[in-house]
C-alpha cells in the first residue's frame, strides 16, 4: 500500500531548480539538441497546461565561427544568429549547470505566444539581445552547437 501523504510531503520538499535564466537543452520536437534559456517558469501548472512548464527562449541557429582576418561584413554576417520562444514541459528540458544573465523578460512574455505578429517581434528584440552577448565574449557555451 503506498503512502501518498508521505509522497506529497516529499514532493514539497524536492529542490526547485530550473529557474529563469538557466541553461537548458531541449530534448523533444523540431528544435531538440538546441540551448535556450528559461525566461519564466510554472512548476505548478496552469490551468491550460496542468503541467510543469516552462517558457523559453532559445538558439535555433548558432553563430559560426570567426576569426580576425576576416573582413568586417563576413565577421557580421557570421555572428548571427535566429532565436526561437516556446513553451516546453518539464520532461523535454534538460537542465545545465549554466546560467545566462540575459535580460528577456520584458521581451518575452507569456502573451507574445498568442499573436504571431508579437510572437515574431519578439523573435527580432531577443535576437538582438543575444547577438550583443555574443559579440561580448562572454557566455561563449552557449553560443556553441551541441555536437552530437
């Protein structure tokens, strides 16, 4: 006979962990094997989706690689990248040790995904966020594509 109070009482206890701005790699769907970061999390549910889920904003093409020589336009041309937003159960994220200090929650919020003019607008504005943070250097793992 299993001990369901006892379960429960574990299940509060249990480490929140993926929280906004941590590194995850998606394990399920068209953009499986791609990073993003989680910009707002629900580990209770809601009532559309009575699961825990996150809403993520993630790489969906990697910059290449560049180097010094080249000119300008190739080095600019090279450093693009093309962000996806999405909301993704629990189950089809894997968490990393990383985190991405990337400011996107005024950008990315749960309403853009219902509009997909707003949806794609906000597309643009991570793109430029996450473009400046890789022309800094820093953050530069997750900028790398998972070779696998």
């Amino acid at each position: 006979q299993p001990c369901w109070p006892l379960y429960s009482a574990k299940l509060d206890r249990m480490v929140k962990f993926l929280k906004a701005n941590k590194v995850v790699v998606v394990l399920q769907g068209r953009y499986a094997g791609k990073k993003a970061v989680i910009v707002k999390n629900y580990d209770e549910g809601t009532s559309s989706r009575p699961y825990g889920h996150a809403l993520v904003c993630g790489l969906s093409t990697y910059p290449r690689k560049v180097t010094k020589k080249m000119p300008k336009k190739k080095q600019d041309k090279h450093s693009r990248v093309k962000t996806f937003i999405k909301t993704v159960n629990y189950n089809h994220l894997m968490p990393t040790r990383y985190t991405l200090d990337v400011d996107l929650k005024t950008t990315v919020t749960p309403d853009v995904l219902e509009n997909a003019t707003k949806k794609v607008a906000a597309r643009k504005e991570a793109k430029k966020v996450l473009e400046e943070r890789f022309k800094t250097g820093k953050s530069r793992w997750f900028f790398t594509r998972l070779a696998f």
